[in-house]
C-alpha cells in the first residue's frame, strides 16, 4: 500500500467514518539491530470503533494477536505475510516491502552509513520472501474480516532507527526510551496531515511513562491536553490531531497495534539477519544473532571482533552504548 495510494483513500473516506492508528515498537531492549517503531492506519466505521474498544473480549485469533504470541526469531513467515499483504500486492521482494513502509527512504537512512559498514545493513543478497502463498491467502482473508467488522487498514508506516543513530542520539542525552516516544510522534504527525479528519490514535506504553508531555519533542507546540495519566494508560487531547493513548499491553489487546507490532517484527528481523549473513559470510561456523541479550548474540559479537577490528568497523554501527541505557 504505497503512500499516494493510503493517502487517497483516506483523503477520499467518508466523513462518518473514523480514522484510528495503533502504533507499537519493536527491538527497544536490543543489543545489536534497529529500533522500529511502526504505525498502521485504518478507516473505521461506529461499528468497527467498538470493536476495536471491546477486542480484548473477542476469542483469540490464530492469525492476529500479541505478535509475543505468534513470531519469534527465526521464523517470522506470519509477520511477513502481514507486512505483505498491508504494504499491497505490488510489492514482489523484501527491499520493495521495506521501500513501500519506511517514513525515511531508504536512500536518507543510508546516508548515515560510512561505506565500511554500509553492507551490514544495505547488501539484500539473495534475500527473499519466506511466507508461502498459502499463509498469505490465509492472511488476506484474516484482513477481510477486519473489514467486515468495519476495520479497513489503509496504510503501514515505519520509523527505523539504525544502532549508529541511537548512539548518536544517546551521545546528546536521548535515551531510547525518548527516541521511541519521539519516532512514534513523528509518525503521528506525518500520518495526521494524510486524512482530513480527527485521528485516535493508541500506542503501547513507553517503558514506564505515566506522564508523556514533558517528554514530547513533536506534539508540545501543539498544545496537547491531559485527559488521564496513570500507570495503566495516559490519554491526551491533542488539537488539530485527535486523540492519543498510551496503554500498557496495547499489542495484546488493539488490532491495530498487533497489526503494527507484526511488521514491525518482520522489518527487525530482516535487518538481523542482514548482520547476520554480512559477518556468516566470512565466519561460516558462526550462529547468526537474534540481536537481543542473549549468549548466541554475545557469542556473535565476541567472534566478530577481530574481523570488525581489520576492516576498521565502527563500532557506533555495531552495537548500542550500554553506558547510555541504549
């Protein structure tokens, strides 16, 4: 689902309808990889509202639920498929997906990139899509459904923060509990200015945040409004954008964000295994990493030192500053 296209549909929905967003992070507790903050944007209808509202009552579906429940590293075929099917059927290859989704093109993320550690991130290789066409059959009916409830998701977005930018952000103060709160604002922004209508908007809790607008680097200047702030959910008015949340276990309880929290579950994979495969390539007895703090990952990083040493690697791109909490 390209751009032009979601805008236009959601330029073009009908007045009665609504326009809600679920949001949620992936790979904040990482050691290695992107933080990926992703956004899905739906048309609903009254209907489609209050279920969305009373979710967390439904029976849980085998297709679309806490993406905990549902992916893990190494097989991740089911986010996959739901990245494919939200992004549109135009998209043939994991690079075209990731094009199709990212706020920043590709071309602006890797400028970041000096040119002895661009191909960690940015050599696809013989990547390709892992999800059979069944499964995405099955996926595509799962997204008719939605509809039928009166949930149509229009557009996917992501906010992907490279290891490089995170320590580079950390280095001036900006914890990554802040560079998640402030790529999820940026997406809110962005995705505002798309529809002609007010937006509700629901985001899984930024580590233990209750009070958000001292923390806002995007939304302050618009004079948001508090309407709760508690450790279960903070809620917030925020004129000329509509109504934002905060709500603790959101992936686990909002369509929305679960559909968010899958892609962006896929998008953070395909960029691990990328580092994977870019040292494997040389070290071929090497597991390649989930990315997170666990011993193949420590292993991953000590073995790959001596190589990362001769090629003058930089090590801001490897892995995130322990020192500043990233």
């Amino acid at each position: 689902m390209g751009p032009t296209r979601g805008e236009t549909e959601a330029k073009g929905a009908p007045s009665s309808n609504l326009h809600c967003v679920g949001i949620d992070e992936n790979g904040l507790g990482a050691r290695l990889g992107p933080l990926v903050v992703t956004a899905v944007i739906a048309r609903v209808t009254t209907a489609g509202a209050r279920a969305i509202e009373s979710w967390r009552t439904r029976k849980s579906q085998p297709l679309l639920d806490d993406s905990k429940r549902l992916v893990a590293h190494g097989d991740v075929r089911l986010a996959e498929a739901w990245a494919r099917v939200l992004a549109g059927s135009e998209v043939t290859h994991p690079a075209e997906l990731l094009e199709a989704v990212t706020l920043l093109p590709t071309k602006q993320l890797k400028q970041r990139c000096p040119s002895n550690a661009r191909g960690q991130c940015w050599q696809p290789g013989r990547e390709r899509f892992k999800a059979g066409e069944f499964l995405v059959a099955d996926v595509s009916r799962a997204l008719q459904k939605l509809n039928k409830l009166g949930i149509t998701p229009i557009r996917v977005l992501s906010r992907l923060v490279c290891t490089a930018e995170l320590n580079a952000r950390g280095a001036r103060g900006e914890n990554r509990f802040l560079v998640d709160l402030h790529a999820m604002e940026e997406l809110i922004v962005h995705l505002a200015e798309t529809v002609s209508s007010p937006i509700t908007v629901v985001c899984g809790k930024v580590g233990s945040m209750s009070a958000y607008t001292q923390h806002f680097a995007h939304l302050n200047s618009k004079q948001p409004q508090i309407g709760c702030e508690s450790p279960e959910q903070s809620i917030y008015q925020v004129p000329s954008i509509g109504e934002l949340r905060f709500i603790r276990d959101a992936d686990a309880t909002d369509p929305l964000v679960m559909l968010a929290s899958l892609v962006g579950k896929y998008l953070r994979e395909l960029f691990v295994e990328r580092i994977g495969q870019h040292f494997t390539t040389e070290l071929t007895q090497l597991r390649k990493p989930s990315g997170y703090h666990d011993p193949i990952t420590a292993q991953f990083a000590e073995a790959t030192e001596e190589l990362r040493a001769k090629a003058s690697f930089p090590q801001d791109c490897f892995e995130r500053a322990r020192s500043r909490g990233l």
